[in-house]
C-alpha cells in the first residue's frame, strides 16, 4: 500500500484523498490497480464493485511484472467524487492490492483501446468501409470476397466513432479489449 | 534450520509458534489428519463445540475478551458453509479470528465431489481475506500469513482453505518470522492533521468524544490513553455498543452509549455539539439516524485506521488516518506541549446544559406489580455482578440494548456483543469462548429466548468442558425488538413474532445435566441470581419478564438525534412515518 501522509488540502502523493470537495456530478475515472497475481484476486476486485453497488464501465487485466507476480488492472468506473473516493479506499484495503492510482486525477494519461470489427458487404460498401478504415488507421486483418475484419487501436471515443461509421456499412460484430491506460511523462 | 513435516502437522506447529492455546472446532472427513495431529500434543486445547457457526462465534468471544485471535478448525463443504454466519459477523466488528478448512483433495476439486464446496470463493466476500493452499511447502507461510493479515490494520476474520492432500504430503516447514509481506498498514497518523484537531480542541465550546470499537481493538494502552485525555479535557464521552468499556461507566464524563436506543443526554450533545471528536467508530446508520440531520452544526473529526471509514457515510473536516493508540498518544504529546489549553469556560457552559439533559432520567422505569420489568432484573443483575471478575455476553434485540443501557462497564474486552451483523444465536456460543480464555471469572449470556434458542446445541459444550457459563435469559415469550417494530410501524399486527411452543428451560438445562432456575416474581429475583451466581456450572436462568415492553428511548428510523421517543406516554402509531418505514 503507498504511503498515507495526509496534507492539509492535498491529493497528489495519494490514490485517496481524505479531503475531496464532494459533489454530486458523476464522474469517469480510470483507476489503474497493481495487484499481486495469485487465484481469486480478479474475483475479489469485481466483487467489490457488485457488492457494493459500483459500475465497472470497462476494465483490463494481465500480468506486467513476471518476475513479481504482478498483474495490472484497469477499470473505468463512474459515480460522483464521494464514491469515487470510497471505491479508491475499499480496493487500497484488499489485501492483495499493492496500490491503487486514479489516472484522473493524477495528472494527464494515456488511454488506449484495441477493437476487431467484421464487416460484411458488396461493391460501394466494401469500398466505403475500407476507405474509411484507412482514414482511421485500421489495419485488415481477414478478408473474404464479402467481409473485412479490421483492428484498430485508440482511444475509446475513436472505436466508438469507428463503430459509428461501419454500423450502416455491414458491421456484423464487434470484440473489443477494453481500456488500458498509463500516465504521461516520467 | 528447516524442517521436513507432513502438512497437518505443519498446521500444529504453525499454532504452536503463533501461541494459540485454545482451537474451537469440529471434525470431519477433509480434517481427519489435522484432528490425528490434534490427537498426539498437549499444547492446544481443542474445544468440540456442537456446530460450526459456534465454534466462530466461541472464537469470537475469546479475541474479544482476550485482545488475541481465535481459531477455528472445521471440515469442508458444510462445515465451511456453516462458518459463513460467524465469518461475517466478525468480518462487520473488526474481530481477529483464524479459520482453517478441510478442502477435499486438489485432484478432486471442481469435481463435486462429497462434500465439497467452493470455500475460498463463498468467503471471499465475508473474510478479510482468504487462501486455497495447494502446495504444502506453502502451508505454514501461508499460515503465520493468516495471523499476520488478521490481526494487523483494521482487524478481521480470515480463512485458510488446506485440501486433504496437502495435510498428508509432507513439506518442508517455516518458522514464524516478521511478515515480510507488502501488507503493512500504517499506524501513525498524520502530525499536521494531528494539530489541526489540538488546535479545534483548545478552541471548541461544545465538544463531544464519540469513540467506538476502534479504541477495544487498539488494545488496553488506547482505552488507558482515552481516559487521560478524557480526563484532563474535561470533555463529555460517549461511545458506540462496540466501543462500551474504553471509558469507565461510572466516570463522571460518561453520557453513556449514543444511537437509536442509546441515553438522551448522548444523542443531544451529538445533535448540539459544535466539535465532534470521532475516535474509532465508523459513523453507522444505527449511530447516525437520517445522515442529512445528523449534527448539522459540528466541526468533524475522525480518526479511522481503515481509509475506507472516512468519509464513507458523513463528510468529516479533520480526516486523521492511523491506530487509535498511536493517534492519542501524539495528540495528548501535542495538546499538552502547547499548554494543555480548552475553553474552559465554555465547556462549563456545556456542561450545564448537559446536565438539564441528563436530568429527564431517560432511563428511568417503573417496577410495580408481580411481573418482572426487564429493566429491572438487569438493575438487579448489574447491582449483584458489578464488583465481579465480570464478563458479559449478549444475543441481539430488546435485551440486547437493554442491557447496554443498563450495565455499566469499566475496562475494555468485558463486552461481547453482535453490533455490525446483528447475529441471533451469537451470545451463548461467544459466552463459552470468553469463559474458556477466563476460566474464573463470571461470565453471563444476557440473552432473549428467541435468540438464545438459536445456537442452544452449545449446551453440550458447556456442560462436556464445565464452563460455569450463565445464560440470563430475559423470557418474554416473544420476538421483542421484531414486536416493538410491529407494533410502531404495522398497525400492531404481529405477524410471526411470539415464541410458541417454548421448552421448559429448567427441564432442557437437567436434561444437558446442567442447573435451570425459573423466576417469575420480582421479590424473588435477588435470591435467584444469587443462586445463579453461587452454582458451580453452568446455569440457565429463566427470567420471565413482562411481554409487552418497548426498548426506550429510541430515535425513530428516519429521524434526528434530536427526535427521540421516550419511555413514558408515546404515540405508537404515529412515532415513524412513512419515509421512515423503509429504511430498518
């Protein structure tokens, strides 16, 4: 768990803020949770947020550290700043979780997502979706006479425009990652 | 130095280098080994209780009463199922409780096999946290792991899933050595933030502590620290159900316990306070009533050492991290290093008015007639017990806050009870722990006959280990608390809520070869409970109280501290509306 020294109106060198300014907007955050990667510890994250009534808009998970065991989940969650803060607290106290970073709130990040579409057309359409694919730097990865599959990387918003586009042009079905997300610079 | 062993004997080692001396559990076939291990030391008690759900609650009384974790030791599928109820219960009031499980064999798991139950991941969310041992050269890690994780940070209970495999195979053993794991929570608190709370102290004119379960578990030095800073503030106290006995009952600073059946003075020098001192309590909804209403005009501060706990349920202003033991003790260093200042003037003024509230007795009762008031027999039993060697246990409901309210604790560890859960069935099962870790001290169940009824196998348990336990149990042939709910909120239409077909309890307690008394009359109570107290066993004690009495004063559901209902002349029908009915 990170160090917990708590300032009078401070927030930088800690995933919990004691002294948040509450409201009662809802809010997206990207939390990114370094956890030991034993059996069980994905269970206990997403029980977490069923248990206690949380959203879990989008959420990653794969080992990053193979000599340390451990595993790097991202979640996407919304809620308003009091149950941000709360979900922060209750996954910091899972024994298993080395540490917990709201990529929010702790200066700029990066978030990236990697999608597959099928897409399943003929003459103009075909066309048009590998067109507009190209515009979007979506790579072909199979292709019949009648349908393309496309992978492409982004950020969400950029896979949903995506999606967008290709929903009139055949676009059959859509498997998708979820976010993944680091902080910028050092 | 390592050594080579066979996994159940591992587990016993790891007890023995962890101190345990007492195990309360019940064999079956996925822990024959362990019971085979059990079998050839002396060094461990083991205690047979008559169902599993008793053995965690036995184990719960004795962390509680002792300051150290209990331990379970219970067979796979159903008796890891029928732990759940006490893992939970522990899981709510911070209790420090180890549970080892048999496990059908690795090679079997997933295969429904007889018995078999998926242990980790029922009690992943009612355990602080909880392993699947596979390899047995990790057991005995795993195992000082367990202890390490319970008792550190915020306490809890946890669980250690062993399959029957492992117990057998054998593996090399590890001492106990300091945890070198990456849990470590913090204890110390934050100086700055510290500070800032002396410096509201030396300015606040109507101050309040409101501690809680926090102060217990942060072992005898904080319930010591409390009281030196209680007393040389001058400050009112007044604590939580989990936190009675950090502050001495009979010290003049006590307001007494605060919440939906806690003192009148309390609950209005919460409402009216102008700095609130939160010192390990959590802001529960039994504590706070409608969250809006609550203290509207205070400066908060709460010291927590689980993160989780500020700012979960009311917005604090001073939010002070860290074990309730190392936060006092910097606070009391600061306070009296800046001079040892309050407004001494203004907490005097406090006081009076304090004292107006105190004097509406809210306590107060009358007993007249041939029927026993249930206020009134625990009067008696405080008034007979008090300069005991005393330890007391409780079911949940009417009794229960009766019995808050109307027994008077002077140290920490002498109050057992279910707060966060509200388990029925906890107390008497509790009550055989706590006697087993204090074998001559009185130890008595203030109990309910519905509740009591709930775990009363544990008889067996009583009488096999002569545990001189005595179950006070205040008979009012119905569900009391379920009744008063009724009767406020139902239109008086009491659906399911008596106890019919009650045992002879005189008889069920000779039939355990045990002793049973009956009261029914208030000019005998006195000799009975003298009676009670000088058997050498355990004793039930069946005192038949009047049917229909409600538990006073009470703050409504959906109502402020300063709305409470009091004993005398209520309107029942009108006492909750209906915004108030859903919440319970």
């Amino acid at each position: 768990m990170s160090a917990l020294k708590i300032k009078k109106g401070a927030n930088s060198h800690s995933a919990y803020n004691l002294r948040p300014n509450f409201s009662d907007v809802v809010e997206r955050h990207t939390l990114a949770v370094l956890v030991e990667n034993e059996p069980g510890v994905l269970a206990r994250v997403i029980g977490l947020f069923s248990g206690r009534g949380y959203n879990i808009d989008s959420l990653t998970v794969a080992e990053v550290d193979h000599t340390g065991h451990l595993s790097r989940i991202t979640i996407v969650t919304s809620g308003t700043p009091q149950v941000i803060e709360q979900i922060k607290a209750q996954l910091g106290r899972i024994v298993s979780v080395h540490d917990v970073h709201d990529l929010t709130v702790e200066g700029a990040s990066v978030e990236r997502e990697l999608a597959m579409f099928k897409v399943a057309g003929k003459g103009d359409h075909r066309v048009e979706a590998l067109r507009l694919a190209d515009i979007f730097r979506a790579n072909v990865v199979d292709s019949t006479l009648e349908s393309f599959v496309f992978e492409i990387t982004g950020a969400p918003e950029k896979i949903d425009a995506f999606a967008d586009l290709m929903r009139p042009l055949g676009l059959t079905e859509v498997a998708r990652t979820g976010v993944a997300a680091l902080s910028r610079g050092d | 130095m390592t050594r080579q062993m066979t996994g159940a004997k591992m587990i016993v080692q790891a007890l023995i280098d962890q101190g345990v001396d007492t195990v309360f559990g019940y064999p079956g076939g996925a822990v024959l080994p362990i019971y085979d291990e059990v079998f050839q030391q002396n060094s461990i008690k083991h205690i047979l209780v008559r169902h599993e759900q008793g053995a965690v609650h036995a184990a719960e009384g004795y962390a509680r009463s002792t300051g150290k974790p209990g331990v379970v030791l219970v067979t796979s599928g159903p008796g890891a199922t029928n732990a759940v109820t006490g893992l939970t219960d522990a899981l709510m009031d911070s209790i420090p409780i180890i549970v080892l499980t048999g496990q059908v064999p690795t090679f079997m798991i997933g295969s429904d096999a007889f018995q078999e139950a998926d242990t980790v991941g029922i009690t992943r969310p009612c355990t602080k946290h909880n392993w699947l041992v596979k390899e047995t050269d990790k057991l005995s890690g795993v195992i000082h792991e367990a202890f390490h994780v319970a008792t550190s940070g915020r306490p809890g209970p946890v669980l250690v899933d062993i399959p029957k495999d492992v117990q057998f195979a054998t593996g090399t053993y590890t001492p106990k050595a300091p945890s070198t794991s990456h849990y470590q929570p913090q204890v110390k608190g934050d100086l700055d933030a510290i500070t800032e709370l002396v410096e509201a102290i030396e300015k606040a004119k109507r101050p309040i502590f409101y501690t809680g379960g926090g102060v217990i578990n942060s072992g005898p030095g904080a319930s010591q620290l409390l009281r030196e800073l209680v007393e040389s503030t001058g400050f009112p106290i007044t604590s939580t159900l989990m936190g009675l006995g950090c502050y001495p009952a009979s010290g003049d600073k006590w307001l007494g316990m605060l919440g939906m059946h806690g003192l009148y003075e309390a609950n209005m020098a919460m409402h009216g306070c102008d700095l609130m001192i939160n010192i390990g309590a959590r802001f529960d909804d039994r504590i706070t009533g409608v969250v809006d209403m609550f203290s509207p005009k205070s400066k908060k501060a709460h010291i927590d050492i689980d993160p989780s706990s500020i700012n979960k349920v009311i917005r604090v202003d001073i939010p002070i991290m860290g074990d309730v033991g190392h936060v006092l003790e910097d606070l009391l260093k600061i306070w009296k290093s800046r001079g040892r200042k309050t407004n001494s003037e203004a907490v005097a003024k406090w006081w009076k008015q304090i004292e107006e509230w105190r004097a509406v007795d809210c306590l107060k009762f009358t007993q007249k007639g041939n029927t026993i008031k249930p206020q009134y027999a625990l009067e008696r039993l405080e008034a007979l017990t008090k300069d005991h060697d005393r330890y007391i246990c409780t079911e949940v409901g009417q009794h229960q806050m009766w019995a808050a309210q109307y027994l008077g604790f002077e140290d920490p560890n002498r109050w057992m009870t279910s707060g966060g859960l509200g388990t029925m069935g906890y107390g008497f099962p509790a009550s055989i722990g706590v006697q087993m870790a204090h074998p001559d001290a009185t130890v008595i169940n203030v109990a309910g006959e519905a509740s009591w009824l709930m775990n009363m196998q544990e008889m067996g348990t009583a009488v096999q280990y002569r545990l001189p336990v005595k179950q006070f149990i205040l008979n009012n042939e119905r569900l009391g608390m379920v009744r008063q709910w009724q009767e406020l909120l139902h239109g008086e239409r009491y659906s399911q809520s008596w106890s019919e077909a009650l045992p002879d309890f005189v008889k069920l307690a000779e039939a355990f070869g045990a002793k049973g008394i009956l009261c029914d009359n208030p000019d005998d109570l006195d000799d009975a409970i003298m009676e009670m107290l000088n058997h050498d066993g355990p004793v039930i004690f069946d005192c038949v109280v009047e049917k229909h009495e409600n538990c006073y004063p009470m703050i409504p559901s959906g109502k402020a501290h300063n709305e409470m209902i009091m004993g005398e002349n209520v309107d029942t029908q009108t006492a909750i509306d209906k915004d108030g009915a859903v919440l319970v």
